[in-house]
C-alpha cells in the first residue's frame, strides 16, 4: 500500500509539514517521503539544524518535570506535532490534564490513537492563531479548569506564525483566562546568534512548508512574554535553560523561556 492510500482525507502528501518533518528530525516514523525529502535538502545547506528540534525537545521535558514538580497540574499544548518520546501527558504524570492542539489533521489522528481510554487527555484540530476557537472548543472545556493554574505551551511553532497574524496578540488572548500561577512556556527559532550564511540556507528551503518562516530576535521574543514573571534563568538558548546533564553546548538557534502569571 502506498503512503496516499492511507492518507487521512484533506491531507496532501505531495507537501511537507512541519508537525511531519519536525518527527523525522527527532526520529520518529510518521512522516512522508516528501517530508523526508525536504529535512534532507535543510539538512544538505545547514547540517546544524539537525539539532534545534532535539533542543526544544529537551528543553520541554525539563520544564514540565519543574511544573509538575511546583504542582502545575493542567497543560494546553498548542502545535504539538506528532507523539514523541516523553510526550506532556507522559511527563505530567496521570494525575494531570492535557490537551493537545494542531492544525495538521494526521498529528491530531495520531494523539487521539495514543490517547485512546485515557479520560485525562485529549486532542483537538484547530488553528493556533485562532484562540478563541481553541478556548471554546468542548475538549478543552470538558478538560481545563480556567479557574486554577494551567501551563500554556507554544513550543517550535511560533516561527511559523507571519508578523500579520500577531503573535502578541494570540498570546494576549490566550493567556486572558489563566488564572494566577498559570505559565507560558514558550521558545522560538532566531536568526540572531547565528551565520548569516545559515539563515539564508534556511529561508532558501522554507518555501516548501504551508507557513512561511519568521525569525525573530531577543527584544522580540521576551516581548511575548507581557504580563508574565519570566523564571530564571530568563531568556536563553534551549540548551541553557536550567540544564541536565550531560550538558550540550546550545547551536544559537532556539531561544527559550518560561514566564509565569502573578
């Protein structure tokens, strides 16, 4: 049978995505030859980018165990990708509640498979530049309690999302509900603390994805952070953020940061 067989409907093979490449890239086997094919040709221009997927990876695994470890008990991921090793509900422990969210239809199918029988977690197909839609949905009613603290999660996506479509802007409506004690767990790829030469052979191949790629800097990143308390250490590579051990040095190109709601 070939991969278009057993396609889920509306969903075009032909094309990468992120939520599939990003898989590859730590691993995984959910993904398309045209999604193998495109991390090939970024990997082929700038072989150091084979490693920010794992970075981030990493970086949110430590900062669930430290929210899970502070009594954080409810988490809203948005642009989850596909399951992974050591997925938010798996870290967060079986006494926690977790909603997974993205646009791609086969990242969405796949959670709801992992997550069958389990009444503490769920996954839904939505827009993350569309907060309200995702606040109002009945998985997330059903599953988030507004009125105690819950850890909003935007991790390796926020590149995705163009300048017009206002990332302060979501982030502002998204984080209106949260009550005192929430978190905003954020990181974002940047261009700043890299070659020039790299950033040109990653806009040079980002064409291919349904979103085209924006980096921002430093300044711009802590902005998303308004009416959030950054932790310490603050805003840093993936990689710094209160590291385990062994300890990698971090490439420059994900900054991250956790803020949390007074």
């Amino acid at each position: 049978m070939t991969e278009q067989a057993w396609l889920p409907q509306g969903v075009d093979a032909h094309r990468p995505t992120d939520a599939r490449v990003h898989d590859y890239a730590l691993g995984g086997k959910d993904n398309y030859a045209v999604d193998r094919a495109y991390a090939h040709k970024l990997l082929a221009l700038a072989p150091e980018l084979s490693r920010p997927p794992v970075e981030n990876a990493k970086f949110t695994r430590r900062v669930i165990r430290h929210l899970r470890d502070i009594g954080v008990r409810q988490y809203l991921e948005l642009g989850c990708g596909l399951p992974r090793r050591g997925n938010v509900h798996e870290v967060a422990g079986p006494d926690s509640t977790v909603v997974y969210v993205d646009y791609d239809p086969v990242a969405v199918s796949h959670y709801r498979a992992v997550l069958c029988g389990n009444d503490s977690a769920g996954a839904i197909h939505a827009d993350a530049t569309k907060p309200g839609q995702i606040l109002s949905n009945p998985v997330v009613q059903q599953l988030i309690d507004f009125g105690r603290p819950v850890a909003v999660l935007m991790t390796y996506m926020l590149h995705l999302i163009a300048d017009d479509k206002d990332p302060a802007r979501i982030l502002r409506e998204l984080s209106a509900p949260l009550a005192a004690g929430s978190h905003l767990v954020l990181t974002h790829v940047t261009g700043e603390e890299v070659s020039a030469a790299e950033v040109e052979a990653l806009y040079a191949v980002c064409a291919e994805l349904r979103e085209p790629v924006t980096l921002r800097g430093r300044a711009a990143f802590t902005a998303l952070f308004d009416g959030f308390d950054l932790l310490a250490p603050g805003i840093v590579p993936a990689p710094d953020w209160r590291p385990d051990r062994p300890y990698r040095a971090p490439t420059g190109w994900v900054l991250a940061g956790v803020g949390r709601k007074p």
